[in-house]
C-alpha cells in the first residue's frame, strides 16, 4: 500500500470517522440524507445486508428452484411420466365382454439419465456463481458509493472552511474600511467574495446529500462502515476464478450439459407396457372365460429431424455465452489496467499535491502579511488565497482518491471485500 504522509493519514481517520455522520450540524437547504457510522458495520457486513434485499436475489433463488427440480428429474427411474390405460368392450348382443388394462413406463435412453444428474450437478455450481458474481458487482456498487460519499464530505467540509476563512477576512476588511485604511470598493469585493463561497458551500452540501441518497438507495440503509479502507491485492492479471469469469464459465459447462442431454433424446423415449386382458363370452349353452398377460415395447426411430431445431436453439445459447466470455475476458483485462495505472498516476499526483500546497500555504502567508501593511491589494490576496484553498483541497482529494482506487482495483481483480 502507498505510504502515507501523516497529513494524510490524518486526513483520513478524520473523514472516515467522525465527519461522515453530520446529522447535528447545520444545513443551508433544509432538506437532509441522514447517515450514521456505524463501528459494528464492516464493508463485507453492507455487502451481504445489500445482497439480501437486492433485486437479483428473486432470480438467483430461482435458479436454486431450477437446480433442485433438474435434480429430481435426473434421480428418476422413469425418463417421464409413466400412463396407465383401461379399455372395456361389450358386443352388442351382450354375449362378448372385453377389458384390457395396461401400464406404459418410459425408458432412459442409454447414457441419458447420466447426462441429466450432470445437468443438475451443473446447474446447482452455475446458481453458486452467480451469486458470487452477483455479490461482487454490489461490492461494487458499495465500494464506489461510500467512496463517492467521502469524496463528497471533503469537498464539502473544506468549503465551509474556505467559507469560514472568507468570512473572517470580510471583518477585517470591514473593520479597515469603517477606520479608512480601505476603500469600501474593497469591502464589496470581499463580500462578493463570502457570497461566492457560501454558494459554493450551498453546491457541496447538495453534492454530499445526492451521495448519501444513492448510498441508501442501494443499500437500503442509512448506516456505513467506521472504517472501510482495504488493502491492495495486487495481481499481475485477471485470475480465472474471478466471480465474472467463473459465473460465465459455468453458464458455458450448464448449457453444454443441457446440449449433450438434448442430444440424448434422440429420436424419443422407449416404451415398456405391461398389460392384463380378460375375454369373457356366454351364451345360452356355455360361458367361457379367458385372462391373460401381455408385454410390449415401443422403440421410436426417425426423429432426427424433430430434434435438430431444439438442438440448434442450445447451441446458439451455447456459442453466445462464449462470445460473452471473450468480450468479457477484454473488458476485464481494460478494467484492469485502468484500475493499476489511475493507482499509479494518483500516488505520483498526491506527492505533487502535497508540495503544492506547502509551496502555497508558505505564499499565503506571506501574501497576508503583505496585505496587512498595505503592500498588495486585496484582489491579489483573494486570488492567491483561492489558489491555496484549491491546492490544500486538492492534496486531500488526492489521499482519498488513492484509497479509492485501493478499493477499484480489488473490484477489478475480483477481490471481494
């Protein structure tokens, strides 16, 4: 993980601790998101609390209900439902009666019935990796909304610091003016100026608010993590366990399966029918009576042809699932190098920005100074005191950005929190 100066590691304790939870404090616009931290939340807590109320949580059930029905067909001893059949015939004279019973059992053709337990086995893993991928995109969803949320804090508790400073720089200004010391063109322009910022304050305090409303609105939940900071997995490439590619592979062996079992059909079952008959005739002189026991068995043949579309139709499936996973093979290997490189391109940004605002914060103090025994106008002032203003929010962007891009590049490698 990327050292920290200890600015930073202040910085972060202090936004991920205690500034989040801002439900006392005062709000320009009345309307408020509330959020909580919550120290007994982890980030793999939030996870599996969004998981169970998330919309794909009915769909990966089904696919469970799915599996076990597959299941059930597979641990059949009959390839389908068994008829059993009643036939009574009288002559019309009265003297001939007739009953033929018979029970029709369907067979497993040879080999199928073990390409439908496969089937089942398959569809059972294919429900568990969809979960897993199902887990790891509302990882995340999560990841980047508390992340957003934090970004959303600074921004917004540093322009209530700029506001603060602007402020106090208006009385003294005022003050100046009221003794004559400076022109009250100088008292309008520092006003101007805390209008400004406080609209700047107004913008953030909706930024921050828009934040926690999508936190909620995936979550279900008002509450974050104390602490959500992660550290980096680094890997040289995308593993093949990673839940996107496991799910699609799964899907890829489930849908081949089910094409091997389609294909097992043949040309249809075979019929085994056991059957009972019973003659009776009568007449005036004798009455005879005959019971007997029949079996027989039908074999289909031909159906090649009845077959092939179902055939064809999975193997469409089958050859789309495929392409998916090789677009999704680039997507990840993309994903993957934008996540290492922003990594990299922060960390070098945030040693830049840190003297940055050394360099600044030194000007502006000189710049006050300067100011204070009339040597600048207070134009210059404001424009090198927005200067330093930017610069200071700029190196604590930069340190949250990089754990950030922590927590975007375990997203991108698959990591789940």
């Amino acid at each position: 993980m990327f050292p920290f100066n200890l600015f930073g590691k202040c910085l972060l304790v202090y936004l991920l601790t205690t500034a989040l939870g801002l439900a006392d404090s005062a709000h320009i616009v009345e309307h408020h998101d509330p959020i909580e931290s919550d120290a007994t939340l982890s980030l793999a807590k939030v996870v599996d609390l969004t998981l169970e109320k998330y919309p794909d949580e009915t769909w990966l059930k089904s696919l469970e209900e799915e599996a076990a029905a597959l299941g059930r067909r597979g641990d059949s001893w009959t390839a389908g439902a068994s008829q059993a059949g009643l036939r009574f015939q009288e002559a019309t004279s009265g003297t001939l009666h007739y009953i033929d019973g018979q029970v029709q059992v369907p067979l497993w053709n040879l080999g199928q019935r073990d390409a439908e337990q496969r089937l089942a086995k398959l569809a059972e893993s294919n429900a568990m990796s969809q979960s897993d991928a199902v887990k790891l995109r509302v990882a995340g969803l999560v990841r980047v909304a508390l992340w957003n949320i934090t970004l959303a804090n600074l921004s917004y508790e540093q322009a209530k610091i700029e506001l603060a400073i602007t402020d106090q720089l208006l009385a003294k200004v005022q003050r100046r003016v009221e003794l004559g010391d400076l022109p009250r063109a100088d008292f309008l322009l520092a006003q101007t100026e805390s209008l400004q910022k406080r609209s700047v304050v107004t913008q953030a305090e909706a930024e921050l608010m828009h934040a926690r409303k999508r936190y909620a609105s995936i979550t279900q939940m008002t509450k974050i993590p104390k602490d959500y900071q992660e550290k980096l997995v680094g890997l040289t490439e995308i593993q093949q366990n990673h839940p996107a590619l496991a799910a699609v592979n799964s899907q890829i062996e489930r849908k081949q399966a089910e094409l091997n079992a389609v294909k097992l059909v043949g040309s249809g079952q075979t019929n085994v029918a056991v059957g009972i008959n019973s003659d009776r005739f009568t007449s005036d002189q004798r009455s005879n009576q005959t019971e007997s026991f029949n079996i027989g068995v039908t074999v289909p043949f031909g159906g090649s042809a009845h077959l092939a579309p179902q055939v064809a139709a999975v193997n469409v499936e089958l050859n789309k699932l495929i392409a998916e996973r090789e677009q999704m093979n680039r997507d990840l290997e993309q994903a993957h190098h934008e996540a290492e490189h922003n990594l990299e391109v922060n960390r070098v940004e945030l040693g830049i920005a840190d003297e940055l605002k050394q360099v600044a914060e030194e000007h502006l103090k000189m710049t006050q100074l300067s100011f204070s025994v009339g040597e600048i106008n207070l134009m210059d002032l404001l424009k090198i005191q927005s200067r330093t203003q930017q610069a200071v929010l700029n190196a604590k962007q930069r340190s949250i950005m990089i754990q950030r891009d922590i927590a975007l590049y375990n997203q991108a490698v698959g990591v789940m929190p």
